[in-house]
C-alpha cells in the first residue's frame, strides 16, 4: 500500500471496529435497537478496513478525514455507541 492516505485510514478503521468490539457494559442497560446499530457499525467499519487492505484503491482526504473522525467520535464516546445515537 503506497498511500499514505489508505493507511491513514485503514487504520482509523481497525481501531474504531476494535474499539467498539471490546467495549464493556459494566452495568450498562441492553437495548435492543442499540446493539443492532452498534453491530451494524462494526461490520461497516470492519468492511471498510478490508475493503482497503485488500483493494487498495485511491484514498482522498476526505475519506482519511471521515475514517478518523469516525475514530475520534468513537473513542469520545469510550466505545459506547448508545451515547453516541443519544441528543441532549
């Protein structure tokens, strides 16, 4: 992978799944409609992470910047992607 920018976001990628794969509850209620998103969202962001290691095709800036802002919302959230679909 020459580009820098596809590594940039592979990445992002791989550590925004990882992050959300290894969140823990500790005592956190389930919701239903929340873990489906939360599924939903990793496979995405696994697809993509796979889709770059394995095609690595032109990456621009704006794809390297949604691939970690992604990263940053997640990490911000500490992994729990009910405080991130949550409006206050």
């Amino acid at each position: 992978m020459h580009n820098p920018l596809a590594m940039i976001a592979l990445i992002a990628y791989s550590v925004a799944a990882l992050r959300i794969l290894f969140y823990r509850r500790d005592g956190a209620r389930h919701r239903n409609h929340v873990s489906w998103f939360a599924w939903v969202m990793l496979v995405t962001l696994g697809g993509s992470a796979i889709e770059l290691a394995l095609h690595a095709k032109a990456v621009g800036y704006f794809e390297a910047a949604r691939a970690v802002l992604f990263t940053v919302l997640i990490f911000g959230a500490r992994g729990n992607v009910a405080r991130l679909l949550r409006s206050e």
